[in-house]
C-alpha cells in the first residue's frame, strides 16, 4: 500500500473486526532485528502493519540518506515469508507535500548522545513517527533498544500527546560475535567487520567493572574508550554512561537504572551500542 487513504482504510476493516492492531515502523533494509519486532507483533496483535519509508527528516546534510540501503523486493519476500497483513511504502512527497511546516521536539531527551552529533535528527524521528502513529493508529508500536534513545524519545512523546498507543521497547538481536545488528553494518569494510564487535566487548567490560564495584564515572569512560581506541580504527562520538529513564548524567557515583551508550564512527559507517541494567 503506497497511499495514506488505503492504509486507513485497511486498518479501519480490521478494526471493525476488533483486530488489535500491531505496527512495526521502519526504514527497510531488514535484518534479524526487525523480524524480532515483526514476529513479536504477530503474536501480540491480530493485524500486523509494517512501514518502510526512509525518512529524510532524520539525515543531516552530511550524513547518509543517499548511501542508505533500499531493498525492496527483498524485504517485501521476507514480509510475505512473516505473514504480515499490509505494507505500507509511502513515497516522500506522500509523507510530506510541498508546503510541509509541522515538526515535533521532544526537548531535551533528543539533545545528548546522538543528539550532541546530530542536532536535528530526533526532530526528524519524533515528526515522521507522530506522522505514522496518526496515519496507523496502532494499538502497539514496536521499537528496538538497540536504538534506546529514540526508544525513550518515542515514549516521551506518545505520553506527553496522550496518543492511545503502548510504545513496546524489544532486545537488541546480535551477530554470534555480538555485533548489534544493523542495516547499516552491509557497508562495513572487511577489516571494519573483523573490529566491530570491539564495540560490544568494551561495553560488557564497562558494565562487569561496574557490577564489581567501580563506580567512578570518570574511571569507566575512560577504560571502555581505551578498549575501542585500541581495538577498532572507528572514531568514538561518545562513551556515555547515564541515568536509563532520564538520559541524564550520572554526576559521579553510579547506581539506579543504568545506560551505558556508545557511537563509533567508522569510515562510511557510524553504529551505535547500548546496554541496560540496574544497581541496587
């Protein structure tokens, strides 16, 4: 379905027949981790509906929407293989017709860690996803953590503009050497590939110092940045470590709900890390 009138219509059938109904939104390029959401949606829910649309909102103008990976027929396979209901691939103009000027900020949720590099990207994200959630209107909505930020980002403004969705946050689906998965990880040199898991191990080794008993914020920034220097030719964006519900630093003694975030930029590829946990 390329229309916003035909998806309406659509969902206004199945829910006329109480179908509950699902929504995976998404840029395409699909991997494990999307089918994780995709799977979980069916289970849950009696009309599954999947967006792919990749949204320009969300680039900046030095960053990669013409390089970012269409694929098409092959995911439209891969959704038919699942057993969603609809697809809907709204063009841009579709999405947004000349004349567009309505934007949604989620103020200050957007303003760290990816937000520091890319100033307005989740403006683009929160504005194309109210957008969706409008035209869907879904009764849950299916994100991954790996993108943890956009995750809360999304929460925040689904509770903040009273929208009748459950905003459901679903585990990061990792490569067996525990590389996130990622459209983007297609564009990887090979020796890239062979130092991305780096990412991963140093935030494991973050959080093991942490569980042990270091809890100088200072002190696990710096040793999980050494480890990435040292293993990976990326450049780091950020190492943070932050309060998981506020995305707020946390000033020197950590404890409570934890994030620990990273971004490491490669040469055409920047990917992004994250693991959750709590401390007593």
């Amino acid at each position: 379905v390329r229309s916003i009138k035909e998806i309406r219509s659509r969902v206004l059938k199945a829910r006329k027949k109480n179908k509950k109904i699902g929504f995976v939104p998404t840029m395409g390029a699909l991997h494990e981790g999307h089918m994780s959401l995709i799977r979980r949606a069916i289970k849950e829910c009696g009309f599954v509906v999947v967006s792919i649309f990749v949204n320009p909102l969300q680039f900046g103008p030095r960053e990669d929407f013409g390089a970012y990976p269409r694929t098409l027929a092959r995911d439209r396979k891969i959704l038919k293989n699942l057993g969603i209901n609809v697809l809907f691939c709204p063009s841009g103009n579709e999405m947004f017709p000349e004349g567009y000027k309505t934007y949604v900020d989620v103020k200050g949720l957007g303003d760290v860690l990816c937000g520091k590099s890319r100033p307005d990207h989740f403006c683009g994200v929160a504005t194309v996803v109210l957008k969706l959630f409008q035209i869907v209107v879904p009764d849950k909505a299916y994100f991954g953590l790996k993108d943890y930020q956009q995750y809360v980002i999304i929460q925040q403004m689904a509770e903040d503009l009273n929208l009748p969705i459950k905003v459901c946050g679903c585990p990061t689906v990792r490569e067996k050497d525990g590389l996130a998965m990622s459209s983007r990880n297609v564009n990887l040199t090979k020796r890239e590939r062979l130092e991305a898991p780096a990412i991963y191990s140093a935030l494991k080794s973050a959080k093991k110092e942490i569980i042990s008993g270091r809890k100088n914020v200072n002190y696990i920034k710096s040793y999980a940045r050494r480890q990435i220097s040292e293993k990976t030719s990326g450049r780091i964006d950020y190492f943070e470590v932050l309060d998981a519900g506020s995305l707020k630093d946390i000033k020197k003694t950590i404890k409570g709900r934890v994030l620990i975030a990273t971004a490491v930029k490669f040469k055409k590829v920047r990917l992004i890390d994250n693991i959750i946990f709590s401390l007593k």
